[in-house]
C-alpha cells in the first residue's frame, strides 16, 4: 500500500515538472541578439538616428511627427537615390517639410 502511494506521488511530481518546462519555452537567444543588434545599427553611440542605415521601424519611434507613410517614403527615397548627403537632403521626400526637418534636425545624422 505504501509502494502505491509513493509512486503515484513520483508520478505526479514528474509530470508536473514536464508540464511546467513544457509550458514557459525560453526565448531563443539568436532573436534576443537580432533585436538587440538592429538597434544598435541604427542609432549611434550619441543616441543620433543614421538616415541611411535606420528602418521604418526606428524612423517611426525616434522621429516626431514621422508616422508609418513617412518612414517608408524616406527609406523608398534612399533605395531610388542612394545614401543621402545630407540632413538637409531630407526635405526632397514627399511629405517632409522645414517643420518636421527643424524638429528632428538634433536627432539626425548621415554617414
């Protein structure tokens, strides 16, 4: 009766331990070092967005007034005309005004 008892015990232990590793998988490491390099690639040690290395992701979240269309224009524009110059050159992409450009200028920076 005792025999009994204590394995159904290790069972039930055993199993929830499976259940519990099974349940909560670990992230994988190379998508934590893929993030974290994206990152890095695009913004500069003095916290600057590179204009022609940054994605529409990181346009979108460090520039103001930069929505989704804007980020894109100004990754299409760098595809059709290459690297850009400039910070200036910004202002030739559709939807890019002074404004915008004035608000953002700190922020920016081309290699």
């Amino acid at each position: 009766m005792r025999t009994g008892y204590f394995y159904s015990l290790v069972f039930a232990l055993l199993t929830s331990a499976s259940i519990a590793v099974i349940a909560a998988p670990a992230p994988s490491p190379e998508a934590a070092n893929v993030s974290l390099t994206q990152d890095v690639a695009t913004k500069t040690q003095d916290g600057k967005v590179n204009l022609n290395d940054a994605d529409v992701a990181t346009l979108q979240r460090e520039l103001a007034g930069v929505g989704e269309a804007k980020a894109k224009a100004i990754v299409v524009y760098r595809e059709t005309n290459g690297p850009f110059a400039s910070v200036d050159e910004l202002l030739e992409v559709k939807g890019i005004g002074k404004a915008i450009l004035d608000r953002n200028r700190d922020k920016l920076e081309v290699n």
